[in-house]
C-alpha cells in the first residue's frame, strides 16, 4: 500500500525523530525506531525491541513524568 501522501510520510518521520530526541533526553535509545515501511499509509512507528535494562529505564522515566 502506497502512502497516502507524502504529509502523511512527513508527519511519521517527524513523530519519529521527535521521539528519537526525547527518549535520547532520558538517556534511552531504542536501536531500531523507525516509520514502519510495511504500512506507510498507517503511519505506524516501530519502536523495535530492547534490552532489558533499557525497558526499565523507560519505565523509570514514564514513571518519573506522570509524577510532575
């Protein structure tokens, strides 16, 4: 299935990139984030998977922002 714009494509690599920052703002990476190009017109973002000391990490810092 072909993307149903190139906004749509824009807007997904821009989710992407913005939460590429924030995860790196806490110390996260997830190595395989990316538009999922399987589904360009769902605008899905694959998050990948992570180790477990990354998850915790994570967790930490959702934990962390839903007390401020």
């Amino acid at each position: 299935m072909a993307p149903k714009n190139t906004q749509d494509v824009t807007e997904t690599q821009a989710a992407v990139e913005a939460l590429r920052a924030a995860l790196d703002t806490a110390g996260i990476v997830f190595p395989s984030l990316r538009v999922d190009p399987a589904s360009p017109g769902l605008q899905l973002v694959e998050l990948g998977r992570v180790r477990a000391d990354v998850a915790v990490r994570l967790t930490r810092a959702l934990e962390q922002g839903a007390r401020e």
